[in-house]
C-alpha cells in the first residue's frame, strides 16, 4: 500500500476557465475511464516541461511543436496506450487526435496538446479515441477534477492530487493539481503526467520561469529506479480568472507567494508518485548538505537514492550504514575527504570520523529504520549547498510487478 | 546457481617464483581459510589498480602507497573483514600486518601489499590475522593456488581461476589467475579482488600498461547493480622466471601476443564474477555498436545493464523491447535519432525505424530470452567506436541476499 497516502481524494477547489470531461473510451482493457479532455477559457496561458528521454514519444514531439506555435485551448490525454516507439505513425497519429479535438472546439490544431500514458509500442486506437471524444466533451465541467484523476491513471494504486485556495498578495488564488504515475518506472509503462490549473493572473514569461523552478525543485528530485520515461510531462496554466492585479514581476511579494505555493503543490504531488512508487514500503528522503555545487549534492543524494543495496536495506529497515557510506563514496566527488563527513539516519549520528560515529548503538540506527517515513542526512562539509532527493525501498514486490507485469 | 560456472577448478598451472599459503585464522566467523599470503621470488614485479571509491579502505590506501615506493615482495590477503570505514585506526591496523609479515620475509613493511574483503566498519581482528600469520608462510608454496582461493572468497558460491601455459613468441609462459567478488555488490562486503600472476619476462612499464588496458576492457566492463565497491583491487605480477627474452617493445608480436592472453584471462575472471551475481539466473552480454565515443558508448551500455527493469525483464525470460528503448534514450547522448537505432536480441532484431521492428514477432524474442547467456546489441549508426558490458539479471533472490543479509 502506498506510503502515507489514502484512496481518498482531498477537497477539491475548481478552477475558474478550466473545464474537465472524461469518458471511457476502450483504450484500457479494463474498461475504465481513459480519455480526458481540460478546456481552458480563451486569454489562458501554459507553461509546460518535457521528458528528456531522447526516444520521447510521439505526442510529446507534437505537444512541444504546438506549444511553441501558440496557446493551448485544450489538453487532450489518453491513458492505456502511450504512443511511444511508434515511428512516423505514431506523429500523425497524435496530430490526428488534435485536428478531432479542435475541430470539435472551433479552433487549431496547434492549439491543442497531446499526451498518452501506458503501453510502448502499438498504435494508437485511433477509431476508440474519435469515438470516445464527444462523450468526453459533452461531460466537461469546472468540477470534473475527480473524472479527469480517474482517466489519466495506470497501475497508479491511489489517485494523486492537491487543491488549495491561497492568498497571493491579498487576493484569492486557486491552485489545483493532479499527477499520475507509480514512479517513473513501469514496465511498458511510459509514465509520468501532471497537470497543476491556477486562476491567477500572471505574465507568460513568469509563468514559465515558475514552472521550471518548481519542476526542478520537485518532479526532478524524486526517483524510484532511474528510469525516466519517454512520456513524461508537466504542464501549468493560468485561466487568468481570479480577481487581482497581473503578476509581471518576479520580485514582487505577489510572484514570491504565487511561487512558494506552486513550488509546494509540485512537492508534495511529486512525494506522492514515490509515496506510490512500485512495491513501496518506505518513503526515503536523501538530503545532502554542505555541498560544493548544486550537481555534487545531487551526484550524492541520486547515489545513496538510487544504489539497490540501500533501497534493499530500507526494506529490510536494516541500519546499514556501511552501504550508504560506499553510495557516497563512489558519487565521483573530486577530494571528497571522508573524514569530514557526516551521516545522519533520522537525527542519529551513524558515520563521523571516517567510520561508523563512536557513540552510535545499533539501537538507536533500528528505531529510526522501523519507520516508514526515512530521512537519510549526509553532511558534505565542504560549501553551503543543499539538495533532497525523495525515493522509496526496493521490495520483492518490485521484482514482482516488473518480473509478471506482461505475463 | 551461478549462469555456466561449476565448483571445479580447472586445471591450475604453477608459476615459478610465486608461493601461495593460507590459513584459517577465524576472521570469518564459519572457520573457513580466510589468511592468504603470496610470496614472490626477487626480481618480480607488480602493476596494480585500485577502486576509484572516495571512501575507499585502509589496506588499498596502504597498498597504494607502498607500491609507489617500492616492488612488492609479498601480497597479504584476508577475508572476513574489509577494514573498511575504519578511519585512522585502520590505516595504522593495514601497516601493522605489513610490519608482521615483512619481519617474517626478512624485506621491508612497504614490500608488502595489503588486501582486505568482508564486513565493512569492524576494527581488523589483529590477534587472529598475527597468530595465523605463520601458519599461512609454514605452507606456502608454488602449487599453492587452491586454498589461496579459498582463502580470498567471501559470499562467493564458486571459485573463479583461470590458468594456462601459452606460448609467446615461440616460449612457454604460465599465466594463472583468480578472482572473488559476487557482483560489487554485497550488502556490507567490500568486494571485488583480482591476483594474476604470470612467469614472464616484461618490463615493468609495460606490465603496468598491460594491466590498465586489461582492466579497463575486463573488470571495468562489468556490472551487477552500480555499486562499486571500497576495496576493489587487482594485481598484476610477473616473476620474471620465464626462459625468454625480456619483453620491453610494445609493438613486438611477444608483447601483443602477451597482452591478448591477459585481456582474455582478465576477461574471463571478470565474467566469472557477474557469473555468480547476486540472485543471477542469466548472463547479458550489451554490445553497443556505431558509436561517436567510446564514453556514449559506454553510457548508453550501462543505462541498459543497470536499468531494473530491463534486468527484471530479463530475469523474468520477457522479450520486453521497449524497456530496452526506454533505456537507450535516456542515457543522454546529443541528438541521437532514434530512427536511426536499431536494436538486437540474439540475432534477432527487435527494434528499427523509431519502434518495434516491422518483421519481429514475440515469438522470436521469447525463443531468444529463454536461453541463459543472452546478447543484446545495440546499433546507433553514427559512429565506428564499439562497447561491450556484461551484467546479470535482477531476481527475487537479489533482492532476499541483500535484504536479509544481516538478519
């Protein structure tokens, strides 16, 4: 069961010129729900980022096209099949569903972006999607957040979304956001989606600078197993329909408290895809302090985050000290000195001195370790940088859901 | 059990000028050997590489040192204990054992070369390594090979030795070699641990230059899970005893035809070790073709060697393609075109055009996946630079050894 989280769906704040509608259009064996349209009033701008995967799939390749050319007026998502590794096809494809769409809403093409999510490797159903598209239509709705969830999750065991009302700088602001994905990291799975709707009033070039920034700081600091998908996307957009001032400058108290509470939507749902992370019995964050550079605190943090001798002890909530020790070891630091280093598990001292810290109980490390919330603290003590990565354990199960997942 | 290794030693080769003893000097807590000493005759001499791991241990720290000052006289081997993250009490331990044995041989303490593999973080048990250290040097000997053997394994579950007469330049050279380590990657266990010892004539720059170059395309060149050890080291020792000329000119048929005799020894002791990974029931052979590079090469051979779920695909017999897509394009070389790529399992290929290759059937990838030793080939068609990684797959097993390791 996934670390911390529950099936339930918390209070969800509609966002003002965003509509959603969902339908189950046959792309998933199963039956459920698997196409989702979100609509957004005209006058709305997206900011968005993409996998780096250099086999990204089609709609990813078509959704960057578009976006350059012009505003979205509508996300058009399918789960069950991720249009990846499908070659010339699989572009016309997603350009195909964008015509359907736009045609449906009076609009371009290029003003509609694509994303799939699920399978690798076999063609879109082109006939299910036009089939399914005027239901999804028909049924959109500001309040048609929990039919979108529902439609754009996989092997997502719990549904991942966050809805808040803020103040920024006086004025209500809505902010509500929904993530799929179980950790990057399925099978054919092509995985990671979020999409965060805000109706606040902001400058493009803000709204862009506020995504990269939040991205970076969350759904590019979690990892389950290192693979990052061919689909992954992440998409922020403001309807422009709340009652304030434009946010245009990024010094502004307004930007700063806009930013702050985007940052914290982004974190906590990107917590959430670990949280669900395959077989997931533990949630770990691997902070580094005392860095050097932003990339050697994160050289560190990914070693200990991803090695599987460390994720195997978590499950086994051994206080293994000796495998985080040699995960930071072999990070690559240049003139890494071992003996100014310090390892923490929860807040005990494991490692000083070059070795395991002289007043450290095997004890005190199990009581920590019993936990299923872990924080592991490597002190650099070298510079003032600071970086957290988030992960979870590496279980039998994870074996498991990736040994049988075809079978 | 090991993929394609037995319990058999091969038939070893003594090579004159080398006297191997070893004892049980309780180190390891099963009674087995676990004190190895390798006494060479004057006038041999000795190439070493060492881990690259910041947090590497005391004796490689020692051995690193001594050899910069001096040819080695003897090597002095335990197991059962890796003075690991021992801090300055460790250094000092790895010295004592070198003075030991140095007053024993009658040569200096920075003859020696110490060699530690076991738990990481235990203070060295000096008692024991002292009063078995007689016992060790009472029956060395040149046919000494096999308990040496034992006396190096830790976790182990076959012993891994390679020896043969070949001849260069028309004389008898014996080259005979041994190797421990189950993967890099035991729980506590400070691993990887490679002795070849060859009766040739060389000079001692081109030793050296014979072990780097073999290293870097043997042991260098396997995986298990990315976590490289603290102690890995590997020796390389000619006792000169040869009747032969010396070979000193790198371009002579006599030192190409050595060389390519230590690649293949060092070649095969390195496959031996992902042979006996942790939890393997497979063999995979990544071959990446036609690259730039051989670093992009290399990058994109170990983002599919260690992506799990390549390694579960495999251990579950899954010809599971896109995995292996997903793997290539995330290892991050420039403007790779995936239209370009074509990817190969067996002889079969399973990916071309951007997707699935328009002629495979799962038929024929599952007929490939079967066997136990599997290749996958990768051509990226914009280069002429080849790199081959061996790895295992990744099971239930890796993960029962490494999360039940101490419990």
């Amino acid at each position: 069961m996934p670390v911390g989280l529950s099936n339930e769906l918390p209070q969800i704040h509609p966002v003002a010129g965003a509509y959603l509608g969902a339908t189950a259009a046959k792309i998933k064996k199963n039956g459920k729900t698997d196409l989702v349209v979100i609509e957004f009033v005209e006058g709305s701008i997206t900011a968005a980022t993409f996998t780096t995967n250099a086999c990204c799939a089609a709609p990813v390749t078509v959704a960057k096209q578009h976006l350059a050319k012009t505003q979205p007026r509508a996300l058009l998502i399918n789960s069950g099949n991720a249009n990846a590794a499908t070659g010339e096809p699989g572009l016309v494809n997603a350009r195909q569903t964008c015509a359907w769409l736009a045609a449906e809403l009076g609009c371009q093409p290029e003003q509609i972006l694509p994303f799939s999510t699920g399978v690798i490797g076999e063609p879109l159903p082109m006939q299910k999607i036009q089939a399914g598209l005027p239901d999804a239509l028909a049924n959109r709705k500001v309040d048609g957040w929990a039919q979108a969830m529902a439609g754009i999750m996989t092997t997502d065991i719990v549904p991942k979304m966050v809805s808040r009302v803020v103040k920024v700088d006086g004025h209500d602001v809505t902010i509500t956001g929904m993530a799929k994905g179980s950790g990057m990291i399925h099978p054919n799975m092509a995985t990671m989606l979020g999409y965060v709707v805000t109706d606040a009033k902001i400058s493009q070039s803000l709204l862009e600078q506020c995504l990269k920034q939040a991205v970076k700081k969350s759904f590019n600091r979690i990892t389950v197993d290192g693979d990052t998908s061919t689909n992954d996307a992440c998409t922020l957009t403001a309807t422009q329909q709340a009652d304030m001032p434009t946010i245009t400058d990024e010094n502004s108290p307004a930007y700063q408290q806009f930013k702050a509470e985007i940052d914290d939507v982004m974190t906590i749902l990107a917590q959430m895809i670990v949280r669900d992370g395959e077989g997931a019995t533990k949630f770990i964050a691997v902070e580094v302090n005392g860095g050097q550079t932003e990339e050697e605190c994160l050289k560190v943090a990914h070693a200990v985050a991803l090695s599987p001798l460390v994720k195997t002890a978590m499950f086994a909530s051994d206080p293994n000290w000796g495998r985080i020790l040699a995960a930071v070891g072999r990070a690559g630091l240049v003139d890494l000195d071992i003996n100014k280093l310090q390892i923490y598990l929860g807040g005990v001292c494991i490692v000083r001195d070059g070795g395991r810290a002289a007043d450290y109980t095997e004890d005190q490390g199990q009581k920590v370790m019993k936990n299923e919330e872990i924080e592991v603290r490597i002190e650099l003590n070298r510079g003032a940088v600071s970086e957290t990565v988030w992960t979870c354990d590496f279980s039998y199960d994870y074996v498991k859901i990736n040994a049988e997942y075809r079978s």
